[in-house]
C-alpha cells in the first residue's frame, strides 16, 4: 500500500473529509486529493503533519512501519523507555502476566 492510499484509508477511518485533513495538516483539500491519488508525494513537514492528523507514526504513513500505533501508545512506550531497568523489568513481568491470561481467557472461549 502506498502513501496515497494509506492517507485515504486512514482518513476514511476517522471520518474525516479531505478538507478536515487538508485543515488539521495545513494544506488545501486539493492537495490532499493528489496526495491521495499519488499525483505527488508530501513533503516530510506535510507527512508528519497529516501522520500527527490522523494519529499514526510518521513510519507508518511512510510504509516503513508494519502496523500502526496510535499517540497514546507511543507515548506509554516512550515513557517505558525512560525507566529506571529495574522498575522497566517489574512493568514488563506484570504486562506479559495479564497478556498471557487474556490470550488464555481468549483460547478458551472459542
């Protein structure tokens, strides 16, 4: 999937018209429209304005990044990172507990 249709796809998931995100990016609707078609690639200053309007990373606007990740997301995780290694360990031994358990809960209800 290219750049265009990523920015339709995730443009028609949020519900918002062209001109929303022309809007919130900071370029015209028309715009938007040729970024969709793949008339033309955005800049790196729009991308990053239109991946910050529709909440994913700037990597997976780009096509670099597998999966989308939403800000909140990243924001926990960069906070993680930042962690003394010893809490960051106790964090990680309790998420993967409840992971573990829900995938569990989940394998046993099918």
């Amino acid at each position: 999937m290219n750049i265009g249709d990523k920015i339709t796809a995730l443009r028609k998931a949020k519900n918002m018209s062209q001109t929303d995100l022309g809007k919130a990016a900071g370029v015209s609707r028309e715009i938007i429209g040729r970024y969709e078609r793949g008339e033309v690639s955005p800049s790196v200053e729009v991308a990053k304005n239109i991946a910050d309007a529709l909440e994913v990373s700037l990597d997976y606007l780009a096509g670099e990044a597998a999966r989308t990740v939403d800000k909140q997301t990243m924001k926990l995780i960069q906070d993680i990172e930042e962690l003394d290694p010893s809490i960051r360990e106790k964090l990680f031994f309790l998420a993967n507990a409840v992971i573990r358990d829900s995938k569990t809960k989940k394998a046993y209800t099918l």
